[in-house]
C-alpha cells in the first residue's frame, strides 16, 4: 500500500505538497499539483481515514444504533438515514442492541470511542441509566422512536394511531377486541399503544377483559402463541384483534387459520407497520403506516443541523401516519 511519502517521492514534491493537493488547503503551483494528482492515481493511492480525522477533527462518520438489524422497519429507517446522509458526505455506522437496553448503553460507549461524529439511537427504553449516558456525550445525538428527556427525539404517533385502529374497528361494528401488545417497558410501543387502545374502548364504554389482553416480543412466534392465549383463554371470544406490530399480528393470523377461524369472518385482524409481507399474507393484513423512510430523512437532518451549528435547542418531532384497511376486517 503506498504511502503520502511514495507518492512525494514519484512526484518529486514535498510531503506538505501532497498533503495540500489532497486536502485542498494551501497554495500548490498548477504544474506540482498536476504531478501529484496523476502520481495518486497511478499509484492508487489512498488517503488515511484516521490521519484525517486527527487533522479535522471529524471522522465523517454517524453511529446508528438498532434494536434489530434484520427487521424491515430497522432497514427501512436507515435507507432514509444513509441516503440523507450520504448526500451530505456522511457515512453510518450500525450497531445492533437485540432488544437488550443494557446494550443501548454499551453500544454508545463504544460508538463514542470509535470518534464517530453523532449517534442515532432507534430508543426501545426510557431508563435512568440511559439518559445519563447520554447527558455524557459531547457529540450531537438524537433519538428515534421513544422521546427522552433532554434529548433531541423523533417519535411516531404511537397513542393516537392506536386509539384511531381501536375506533376502526368499534365502527366496523365490534365490541369485544383482542390486545396484542409488548411489556411497558418499551414506553412507546409497549405503553402508548395500549393506552390508546384502553382509551378508544373506554370512549365507547366497552369493557376490556383481562385476558383479552396478551403480551408478546415483537416475533412472529409470540404474536401466535398471544393469539393462542386469547381465544383459548377467554370465555368471551374477541372478535377483532389488535397487535401492535405487524410481526405479531401475522403471527396471530398463522394460529387463527391454523385453527380455521376464518379472516375477517370470525376475527378481524389489525396491525403496525405497513411491512411488505403485510401485503401478501391472506387475507392482506390491515396495517398503520409510519412512513419509517420519512423517519430515518429526519432523524439524519436533525444531527446535520446539530453538526453545522443550526440546532437551537433540543427537538421533539411527532411523525404522522395513516391507517391502511385491507381485507382482514
């Protein structure tokens, strides 16, 4: 690999020559600048990530941290990341926490260390010991999907988009609806969704039997074992069900053919996220658009404004939505 003192050499100038031709700094004469630009592409010289980082203090880098790599809201939030910052010359960075919060903490740390320039964390937790290592950094850093306190957030509607599926189904005629949710301790997803859908039932006066509502873990395998919960648990059948992501809701509808409860006929089905496999499971799942490429575009201007000095304060931006109703109610 050659070296900035090789391409000096072949092309008879000074390492500072090289040096200034790379980094466009200083005054080159036309002719040493010529010999120095084809001497690096002769030589297919590279220029040192680190030596450059040492010298600007920037490594052009953004940490982005993921609850799970392999999920289609994950991939989709960093499409809009990488393209909003890529076209601001910026690369990423991902670590993955595997729905473990510890992780979340760990994974900071370890970006931080990395000198990357800003983090982007995909929050799964609210805890204590979290917001202090963030209130540790000193590089810009935003949250996506929980909203932290004293902490630049972008949150999906996570309440209302619950409460407004919960009404869809009241209207369509239905009183006794299924819960699939996730522990509280995901505030977002495992808090906001269910108050919205306790609240929509409580608007109409319904009643919500305990065992109507099941937990799962956000995988297909615990949205089928809630479902299983459900309908063999509760001497009143829900007719509608509601999981709060679409994993858990294709999952839920694996057991209900499974077990030949028919689709929307016996038990209408909703769920979150608007997936591509939303569309071709039968019948199509009737889901809640979060735009999650919208979030990432975002979420990556929010670090570029704290980054080029334009962020005032400390943000929360609410996302919209939209319901999608497809034939499984």
């Amino acid at each position: 690999m050659p070296t900035i003192k090789d391409v000096a050499k072949r092309a008879g100038v000074s390492r500072t020559t090289v040096s200034r031709v790379l980094n466009d700094n200083g005054y080159v004469s036309h002719e040493a600048r010529t010999r120095v630009v084809e001497a690096v592409k002769e030589m297919g010289y590279i220029p040192s990530a680190h030596a450059k980082t040492m010298r600007t203090k920037r490594s052009g880098v953004i940490g982005v941290i993921l609850p799970r790599i392999s999920t289609e809201t994950a991939s989709r939030v960093v499409n809009g990341i990488e393209e909003e910052l890529a076209a601001n010359g910026y690369q990423i960075l991902l670590t993955n926490t595997q729905l473990k919060p510890e992780k979340e903490i760990q994974n900071i740390k370890l970006l931080k260390s990395r000198q990357v320039d800003g983090i982007i964390l995909l929050a799964t937790n609210r805890n204590q010991d979290l917001l202090e290592t963030i209130a540790d950094l000193s590089i810009p850093f935003v949250a996506l999907g929980q909203e932290l306190t004293g902490v630049t957030s972008v949150v999906y509607d996570d309440y209302h988009s619950a409460f407004d599926v919960t009404e869809s189904f009241i209207s369509d005629g239905h009183q006794q609806i299924g819960f699939i949710g996730v522990p509280e301790t995901d505030h977002a997803v495992g808090f906001l969704r269910k108050q919205g859908y306790l609240d929509a039932m409580a608007k109409h006066n319904l009643p919500v039997k305990e065992e109507w509502i099941q937990d799962g873990n956000f995988s297909f395998e615990s949205g089928y074992q809630a479902a299983k919960q459900l309908m063999e648990q509760a001497q009143v059948k829900p007719t509608a069900v509601f999981a709060v992501t679409d994993r858990m809701a294709i999952g839920a509808l694996g057991y209900l053919k499974e077990n030949q409860i028919n689709v929307p006929g016996d038990v209408a089905l909703f769920g979150i996220g608007a997936s591509d496999l939303s569309k071709h499971v039968t019948p199509p799942l009737s889901t809640v658009d979060y735009f999650n490429e919208d979030a990432g575009q975002k979420t990556a201007q929010l670090i570029l404004e704290q980054l080029t000095g334009k962020a005032i304060e400390k943000e929360k931006i609410k996302l919209n939505y939209r319901l999608i109703k497809r034939d499984s109610v």
